[in-house]
C-alpha cells in the first residue's frame, strides 16, 4: 500500500517545530499529559510525536480535520474497532514468537494472519459509508479499499482460509492404555459421545460444564502436548505442511502502510480517550496569525483535571483576550490564588494548538509560537557560583535572545530572591525588552508596580471571595491591580494589622 500519513500532510522534515525545551513541558506539567496519553510502555512510540509541536497552521489544520471526523460516533467506532483488532493481532505475534513448539508457533501466526484480515477488510469495507471530511482519512480509505481489493490480500486472503479449512479437517483420537501409555490415532468414528456423556451426567444433577479457566501468560505445551502434536502432524502430513507453507510464505505479512496507520491513529484516539477522562469539554482552537485577536473561554489546567482519581476542589474555569496591541498579561493577587495555574493554562493551549488536538477550553482563538519558553521560579542550585539572582538573569536574557514576535514566554514569579525594589527595577526592563521584541507573555507576579497600564499590558488579579476576602475563588479577572497583599487580607482577618496591634497595645497601658 502507499504510505500516506494521518499525521502528517507532506514530509516531516519539511515542517517548522516550535522550540521547546525540557524544562518548560515540565513546568507546564506537561510531561504529565504526555506520559498518560502515551502508556507505558509506550507501544507506538507516540511520546516522540506528543513532543514535537509545530508552527506550520496547515499540519494542525490536518490534524483538526481528523479530530473533527472522529467526533462522529460511527467513524469513531470503525477505527477503535479496527485499533482493537490490531491489538489482537499484536498479542499473537508477540505470543508466537515467545512459544518453542514450531507447529504452535506457525498456528500463532495463522490466527494472527487472520485477524489481521479481519481488522483490514472489516474496515475497509465500513469506511465508505462515511461521511469523511478530512483529508487525511479520504486518502486513507481510497489506499485500504484499493489494497483490500488487490492482489496482495486477496492471495493472503485465500492462504488464510485454505489451510484453516485443511487443519479444521483434522480428527484424531486418543486412547489411555495406562498410566505412562496413550495411543494417538486417526478418528474412524462417526459417533460424538459427547451428547451422550452429558445425558447420563445429567441424571445425577451434573450441570453444564464450567467455564474454561483463563490461559496462562505463557501458553507453551508441555511435553505430553508436544508429542501429542507430533504424533496427530505425522498420522496427517498435509494439512500440517501447508500450515509450514503459509507460515514460510507470509512470514511478514503485515504491510508497512497499516503498521504506519495503527501506529498514528493512536496519536487521536489515545489523546481523545484521555479527553474523555476530564469532566470540562476540549474544542478545537481557531488558529489565527497576523496580530489577529486572541483568547479562550472556559480554559483550565488540563494536567490538573486529568489528574488520577480528580480534585477535591472543583475545576475553576478561566478566560483571557488579548487585542489590539494588547500582547502581556501582568497576573498579580494572592498566593495560592490559581495565578501559577492560569499561566501553565496559557502554555498547555499553545503547546496543544500547535499539535493540532482539541485545547482545555470550550472555544479559543490561538497563534502558533515559533519557540515556547517558561521561566519558572527555581530553587538555588549549589552549583550556582554566583548566586540564585545572576542565575535567573542569565537564563532571561537567554530568552529574550531569542525571542521574536512570535514567541511565547511564561514567566512565574521571577526575580523574587531580591529586593523589592530591585526586583521592580529589573522587571521594568525585561517587560520593556519582551514588548520591544512584540512577544507575547504572561507574568505572574507579586509586584503590582508591574502591572501598571500601558497599551501592551493586560492586568488580571486572582480574586477572592468579597464576603471573605481570605478565601481564594481561583478565578484571574481582567482588572486594576488593587495592591492588596493576600498577607494584609489574613492579618485585617485576624486583628494583626499594624493599627489593630497599637490600638491593643494602648488599651492595656
């Protein structure tokens, strides 16, 4: 068959990657997301895939057809049919290899040939009732019909079922002549005794016979079985030399092309199952480019959601807009209050979007970055000659190196190992190199100075509750930085602020 990619419209190499590094799919808790939707073991090898987004709207435009065809339940359910029975045909070929009996081995790969036959036709011949509207499955389901009408799987097809047919044929016989004797010969009997062992067991209240035990994870005869074999292979040569034929002649008798289909139909349908396990929808983003407006409602932390066994908490949804000249959100407010996981929200929907696969938002407007950094705060390193702050600086002005208009930076609470004063002043110059530069960032901060208003900058405040200005509500609003310290908030709560204190202090003199 042709080797035409689902994932992939034209040739990988050809295709712009986002720049991301390690430590931001960490700091974005995104290796948490790409380790669940891959497996372990990861049998497609989709974490290499999950790690590569990129910058080219017609590769994610390619992908987002395939997501938006597999919405549809009966599409939907022909391809994790098909999934399921590749499954199959995986596990016996794996178990065949692992067995030592040569005929139980070329049996394995018989059964395995035939499920692979199944698999194929079963789909190819459901995929043109369809309704498909994306490119990449269209082209796929031309080559399998193509393929399964071809001479190839036909002859497979007909190999299959000649020598199911010769073994299904087989009778034998097997008499116990004592204690270390049997006899194996051929069946010369019409009569199956079986009925009439049941009718006399059913006379002393025998019921049906109990279900078969499940087989063990090594399905390797013994020794007994083994002769047994032998013995039934040498009373009926032929069906059994056709079964070594077959096994000789189709020794690879999966194509490439559908190894390459199983394999990246897993990128949609193990993203779309892991989807399934977040109580908040995911849509498809819009992809814009050109300074065109941006945002998202009803976003969230997909790594939070999608963490084993949920949250207490309930999944707090958020919305951001960017417009005009607008290219910063400044996130001030109190610790503890969602502003790490509002950023982390922005990187995973920008990340996601240049993967082509449904965002954690009920509808978005994204860009496509051409590198996506974090700047997360880090703990102080002993190797760090010259201290935690020359540090910091040093991998900021690494990134604003290299950062253009088209880059996203995620910066969480940096600078804050200095002063105040200190760290305001070098904030004011980085946020003036990353607007300079026209990229678009989110800083969370807890220096409101840096969100004072200017054309570029957007700022958003973690709120809290107005009737206990203590609690946090999670939810990051577009609004004035009111320079209330969460710490003022507690010590107004628990009479601790400098006035409460004195006035105390002066009644008991």
């Amino acid at each position: 068959m042709r080797a035409d990619s689902v994932v992939w419209p034209k040739d990988p190499s050809a295709v712009a990657a986002m720049v991301v590094d390690d430590a931001t799919v960490t700091d974005l808790r995104l290796d948490q997301v790409i380790a669940a939707i891959a497996g372990a073991p990861d049998e497609f090898g989709l974490t290499a895939l999950l790690r590569h987004p990129v910058c080219d709207p017609d590769t994610v435009r390619f992908r987002q057809e395939v997501f938006a065809d597999l919405a549809d339940i009966e599409i939907r359910t022909v391809l994790d049919d098909f999934a399921a029975g590749m499954r199959r045909v995986r596990r016996r070929t794996a178990g065949a290899a692992r067995l030592q009996h040569p005929r139980q081995r070329q049996r394995w790969h018989l059964d395995a040939a035939a499920d692979y036959l199944v698999a194929l036709t079963t789909m190819a011949e459901a995929l043109p009732a369809l309704t498909l509207s994306s490119r990449a499955l269209r082209r796929w389901r031309d080559t399998v019909t193509e393929a399964v009408g071809g001479p190839v799987i036909r002859t497979l097809a007909e190999d299959v079922h000649t020598t199911q047919q010769a073994l299904a044929a087989v009778r034998y016989s097997i008499r116990v002549l004592d204690t270390d004797t049997i006899d194996v010969g051929p069946d010369d009997s019409d009569t199956d005794y079986s009925a009439t062992v049941s009718g006399l067991l059913a006379r002393f209240g025998a019921g049906p016979p109990p279900p078969l035990r499940p087989q063990p994870e090594w399905p390797d005869m013994n020794q007994m079985e083994e002769q047994i074999l032998d013995r039934v292979a040498g009373l009926f040569p032929e069906p059994f030399a056709r079964l070594a034929g077959f096994a000789d002649r189709h020794a690879q008798f999966l194509d490439p092309a559908v190894v390459t289909f199983d394999r990246e139909i897993h990128f949609y349908l193990r993203y779309l199952d892991y989807a399934a396990t977040v109580s908040a929808p995911l849509s498809l983003p819009t992809v814009v480019t050109d300074g065109a407006d941006l945002g998202a409602e009803d976003a969230f932390d997909l790594a939070l959601a999608g963490k084993p066994g949920g949250s207490a908490q309930p999944l707090v949804c958020n919305d951001f807009t960017l417009s005009g000249p607008e290219r910063v959100l400044v996130v001030t407010g109190p610790n503890q209050g969602g502003k790490t996981t509002f950023a982390r929200m922005i990187g995973q929907l920008a990340y996601l979007a240049a993967l082509g696969c449904p965002v954690p938002a009920r509808s978005a407007r994204l860009t496509l970055p051409d590198r996506l950094t974090t700047h997360f705060e880090r703990a102080e390193q002993a190797t760090d000659a010259d201290g935690r702050l020359l540090a910091e600086l040093d991998r900021v002005r690494d990134t604003l190196d290299h950062a253009t208009a088209d880059s996203l930076l995620i910066l969480n609470e940096s600078f804050s190992s200095t002063s105040t004063a200190d760290a305001v002043r070098i904030g004011r110059r980085v946020l003036d190199k990353i607007i300079a530069a026209g990229s678009m960032a989110v800083w969370v901060t807890f220096f409101d100075e840096l969100a004072a208003t200017r054309p570029e900058t957007v700022s958003m405040v973690a709120a809290t509750d107005p009737d206990d200005p203590a609690r946090r509500t999670f939810r990051i609003e577009r609004r004035d930085a009111d320079g209330n310290a969460h710490a003022v908030v507690l010590a107004e709560r628990y009479g601790l602020t400098y006035d409460l204190v004195t006035a105390r202090m002066t009644a008991c003199e």
